[in-house]
C-alpha cells in the first residue's frame, strides 16, 4: 500500500466503523474498480473519522476498497464536530455535493490524445469509450484567377 497523504494515523481496518446513518452506498463494481484505482494511485486522501462518534464519516468506499486489496491497515484523520446534525450533514452532503458534478467527456476524449497509452479504468468512469479523432473539414475557399479574374472554389 503506498500512502501519498498526511494523516493522523494508520488505524487496523477491523477497528473501523462505518456511519450507521451513511445513505450512500457502494456496488461491488465500484468497489473493484476502486481498489483497482488505489492499488495505481495508492491512497492521496485519508478516511476521516469523527471524533464525536468514532464512526466514519467520509471514506466508506475507500475502506472497502482497502479490504478488497487485503490491505490491514488505513490512513485515518480525526476530525471535530459540533452536534450530531452536524456531523450527519457532513456525511450526506459529502455524498451528494458530487452528484451535481458533470464531465466533460469529450474534453478526456482530447487530453487523452496527448497521453500515451492509458488503463481507461483508471480515469474511474463507468461505460467509456474513446471517441476516434475527429477530422477538421476543410472550409471551401473563394479564389480569383490574377489572370482573367474567373473567380472559383478551392
């Protein structure tokens, strides 16, 4: 496992606590494809665990993700929060503030013309597919002849 974070500490995977009240949820493919990711990337983010509940409140995937790879041990975080409804907001609006976001797939489609030869998996998106390069029609051009000012296309 390579860790490319600051964290608090390495915590046994066994001792984490998922957020009882956690609406997202995980289907194996992501979860897959997930550990596959981290296993390319190693870990750039840490789980955060709150210090009001001891429970996790980002970083559920992640964790199963960690499982899947056999990993025993995660980066974690502490983090403090006010009140319950506090740190339940947390929770879902860490879930759901990323469902309002929109790729664009055609500008991946470009940059991955400039990159060498790449995994798709690991760009993590579901169903994609590089679009071949497009070609660039050529605009007619007018033209006049110097000689007997016939004008024509070319």
């Amino acid at each position: 496992m390579k860790i490319h974070c600051v964290y608090s500490e390495l915590v046994n995977v066994d001792l984490l606590k998922p957020f009882p009240r956690n609406r997202n949820s995980h289907p194996q493919d992501q979860i897959e494809r997930l550990a596959k990711l981290l296993e390319y990337q190693g870990l750039r983010a840490p789980i955060v665990v709150s210090k009001r509940s001891g429970c996790i409140v980002k970083g559920h995937g992640t964790l199963a993700a960690i499982k899947q790879n056999g990993w025993t041990t995660a980066p974690v975080v502490y983090q403090d929060f006010e009140s319950d409804e506090q740190e339940y907001a947390y929770v879902q609006s860490d879930n759901g503030i990323a469902a309002w976001s929109e790729l664009d797939f055609s500008g991946i489609n470009s940059d991955l013309a400039d990159l060498g030869p790449l995994d798709l998996d690991l760009l993590g998106l579901k169903s994609f597919d590089i679009d071949p390069p497009q070609k660039k029609e050529k605009k007619p051009k007018e033209a006049v002849c110097p000689s007997c000012f016939h004008q024509f296309t070319v």
